[in-house]
C-alpha cells in the first residue's frame, strides 16, 4: 500500500488517511471535527502545509496563501488570528527574489491583519527533493465567541450561506496547470477574518468554515457527516463567477470540489439571518443563502438541481489536481 | 542570487538569510534570539521543518525527530511541551507502512512526555517533488520558570556545561549518507524535558539550547554575540564518544558543528552549579562543565586546545551534510 496522489485530494482518501493516523494517536489527540483546535484561555491553534504551482498567480501567492490560509481557519472558528509561526523548505536554486517575493505578501497580509510573526525554520533541500517552495504555517489567536462556533452547533433548520462566488482559486490553478486562458479570473485569497469578525457578536451565528481543498461541497460533506444532520442546497442559489462555470465545464470539474481560499460557508439560525447578511453584504456583496441544514437524511447532502431533481453531494473521491493549496 | 545547500546549514549563511526574512518582517516580528518565543499567559511556542535522510536511522526516525526536536526547543527555555500540531509533506509512492512507522513513533514518545496532538494537515506531492516524508512540527507549552531562560539572561562568570556526548545525532546522518560503518553509533534523539524539568526549580539556571543544526559551537557563537559577551571553552572537556572522534577524523568535520539532537548547553550561575550537576547526574550520567562566560573579547568564542593554544570557534559557513534534521 503506497501513499496516492488521491490521499491529498481533501476528499475521501484523505479523510480515510488522517483517520489513520488519529487512529494511532488515539489517547493523546484532541480531535473535534475542526481545522482550529482550542486549548486553554480560549487559544486556537491550526497547522497547514502549501505547496501551491505555480507559486505566483493572479490574486495572490504562496506566501499569502499561507498566511490567509492558516488564519483563515481560526477565523471561521471565531478565533483572532494573533500570531503565525513559519516554516520554509526550500529547493535549493531559487531564487533568492521569488522567496523574498512570497516573504513580503506574506508579511504584506500579516500587517493587515496585525498578526505577529513569532517563530519561524528555514531547511534547504537539494535540488530534485522539493519543487520552489513549501511553506507551513502555524496560526494561534483567540476565541472571541461566547460559544465556539463549530459543527457540534448544528441545529434542524439553520440557514446555510456562502460568503462569495465559489471554486475561484481551484478553477484558476486548474486553468494555469492546463495552460487555459485564465481572461481575467483571479484567485479569491483573501483573509477570512474582516468578514467574520462583526459575525462574533451575533449568538445564532453556529458554524463556519473555509471551503480549501475539496470545496463546499466536501464541508458540507464533513457537517452533515459530523453532526449527523442534512444538509439540502440549491444550485441556483449558489453564487458562481460565468469563468469558473467555464473552466469547470472545459475540465470537467464539479464547481462544489473546486478549492476556495478566501469564501467561507457559514450556518445560522433564521432568526439571525438578516443581521447576518446585513453585516456580510459591506465586504462581500455577493454572499447568499445557498440551502439549510435538515433533520431528513442524516450524514447525506443533496443538491436540488436546476432542472429540478435532487442529487446526493458527495467529497472527491480522487485529486483533481494537486498542489492546489 | 539563488538559495544554496549552504543556507541550511544552522550556520553563518542560515543566520543572514533568517535576518533577511526577519528585516522584511521587522515590525510585525517578536524576535528575542531564542529558537521559542513566548507569548502571553507564559505560553512557548516553537516551530521546525524536519527532512532527515534517511528516515530511518539507529536511535530513531524522523517521527520521533520531529517530536523531540520541537519539544526540545521549548524545553531548553523552561518550557513545558503540552501540544504539538504536525504538518506532514509526503511524495506519492510512499509506502504507507513507512508513514505509519513515523507516526507511531512520534505518537511513542509524545505519549511518553503527555504531549496532545491538537492539529494537522497532510499534503500529497507528485513523484519528484519531495523525497518521501517531510513533517513540519510546531510545539506548544507552559512556561515554568520565574524568569524565563534565554540569551539576555548570560553573565560574566557563568558555568558552561554539555549534558552529554556531542556530535552523535551529525556524525550517524553522515556516516550512513557517506556509506561509512556506524559500529554501534547510534543518534541521541531524545526529549531533553525530562532532563530540564527539575532544572527549572533552580533560580541560578540561565540559558539552554539543544545543540542542533550547526552543532555545539554554533549556540556557543549565538551566546556570546546576542549577549556581547565572550565563552571560552576547554577542548579536553567536551564529552564526545570514540566514535564520534574518529568519524569528524575520517570525514575532516569539527566536532563543535556536528549536531545533537538530546544534549544541551546549559549556562548556569556557580552558586547553584553543584545543584544543577546533582540534578543532571541521575538522567544524564555524561554530563560536564565545559568553560565559561567572559567579559573578556565580547562576541568570540575560544577554544583552549589539547596542546595548549586557544582557537576561535565560528559557526559553519557552508553545509556539511545536508539534511541531517
């Protein structure tokens, strides 16, 4: 048995793969269905590896991705980004330039949010035993909530809504790989947490997250799976740029696996919807509510289609194209 | 300008390219010369990329690498290690067997200090792009000290003391990567918060560091030009194994930039050092004093030699062996 391109799709396979390994560390793992873990006075932590080719692209580069990447998962947790903790592997024979380059939006991104960078590692590979740049990034802050928000908060009945346009940095990474003309699609990297921050203040606010790897249609995958609930959306209702629909078609994706990294999907309770999108209209115009969270079919997502059937979501069962993240 | 093996090496290149990222960083970084900071509530944070080849060696693997190795850092600070978060890089074709290897051998001896793990992320690269497993690990912990160790805290007259043999971790890695006979060499990867812990019951106890990438004559050169002080240091009393001595000997490697990987330098005042050697004896048999801080050619290193002359110890300007960590 041998390690699959698939194992890092963010869908199944890997899913499979980090059961594994919480398997081993059964007794000595703090394991709550979230990408942020919260420790003592309220501390979120989270870890993220990106190895993203090509290291530049329009929107963005590693080194915001890194950044936006590992904060944006506190973010959706209803956590402060306050710190981050980097770590460089870098092939030896970059240039110098391109790793000073991805530093600077790095710090670039980290300003904006005032996150302080508190420790860092640099290793240096020999040519062949890496590809640029891999960069991992550990982001700690604090849980700013009265209750963390997180897929144990699900209710019957909570409303389901996507910050923005979906699948956009999947859709362009795709495009760059496949040498597509990319018109003028840009990756939505972006930090989550100037959009989640007013969120914090509003109590039926339940449960966020990041739609990375695998895309909406994995998290949802992951809440209805984890809460033991139903998730229905609807396709017409779920906000898309007319480019990812294109590349999407050309390539034959699915737009729900297609990575985001600066949407998040949100669930709320009705009686909160309106504060809520009132609150997320200022800085994402294009949010909308996409479906609810249902008692009927536990553990199982459906999408009613345009044509007005219904079908079942399910996560990547194989890797669309790696090193998207 | 292109990145080069020699900026891995821990040493002098390391150095300025670590001052570059951190000049780009300048100010949104809490930068204190210590390889763990420590932020509010005494909280230590540390992290570290680990690439060892091979994966597997005498006396460990990179899974317990990555452990002791981050733990390590916050121990040497006074820092009790409670978390790790682990990010793993893993090439496709890896053998699952060799990844759950490493994995149960960080969950051993994470078990074995009560060390959670609170979050991870697994990347899969293409074949080519990695060479088989890098794991990136970032350590958490409680500060227990009153005053926290560190390189601010060095005095003239101040008691220099190895925990053990040096070199063995630098001297096996190149060993098997030159093909060399290990005889029953074997590396001292081992958690040093079992060592430390006692340690931070006595107020005398200064500054500490595993003797890492770059070796023991690279803490020592970061000592004395943080704290602008000089150390000397006595040839004769470097503990080192036989076969430590004759490997640096076949290779033509200073012993002092060989690394460790469970020894540390520990700076103590004299009024406690007879506590601090009672309390090292029992875990750490090997232990000895090995010079002293100066106030004497602030900045510098020296070495009094076997034969009577003194010698001033640099850090390594380029890279012996690359990934030894």
């Amino acid at each position: 048995m041998f390690i699959e391109i698939k194992h890092g799709s963010g869908g199944r396979p890997t899913q499979e793969l980090i059961k594994e390994i919480l398997e081993i560390y059964r007794d000595q793992s703090v394991n709550d269905l979230e990408d942020c873990a919260l420790i003592e006075n309220g501390i979120g932590v989270t870890i993220d590896g990106f190895t993203v080719s090509p290291r530049f692209f329009p929107g963005g580069d590693i080194g915001k991705l890194a950044i936006c990447g590992s904060t944006n998962d506190l973010a959706v947790r209803g956590v402060r980004p306050n710190y981050v903790a980097v770590s460089f592997l870098i092939e030896e024979g970059l240039p110098k330039d391109e790793l000073f380059r991805a530093v600077d939006s790095a710090y670039r991104v980290s300003k904006e949010l005032d996150v302080k960078f508190i420790a860092g590692d640099t290793k240096v590979l020999p040519k062949g035993q890496a590809d640029g740049i891999y960069i991992t990034c550990c982001a700690l802050g604090q849980s700013v909530t009265d209750r963390p928000w997180g897929v144990n908060e699900l209710s019957p009945g909570d409303v389901i809504i996507a910050t923005g346009p979906v699948g956009q940095h999947g859709a362009l990474i795709a495009a760059l790989r496949y040498g597509l003309d990319v018109d003028e699609l840009e990756s939505d990297c972006a930090p989550l947490w100037p959009l989640m921050e007013p969120l914090t203040k509003i109590p039926g606010v339940k449960c966020a997250r990041d739609c990375t790897r695998g895309g909406l249609g994995t998290v949802l995958c992951e809440w209805a799976e984890g809460a033991s609930l139903g998730i229905e959306i609807d396709e017409d209702l779920i906000p898309l740029t007319r480019q990812v629909i294109s590349l999407a078609d050309v390539l034959g994706f699915d737009v729900l696996h297609l990575a985001c990294e600066g949407t998040a999907v949100i669930a709320v309770d009705p009686d909160c919807l309106h504060e809520v999108l009132s609150s997320l209209k200022e800085k994402a115009p294009l949010c909308a509510v996409i479906g609810k969270v249902t008692d009927e079919h536990p553990g199982i997502v459906g999408l009613k289609t345009s044509i007005g059937g219904m079908r079942v979501v399910d996560m990547p069962l194989g890797e669309m194209v790696p090193r998207i993240c």
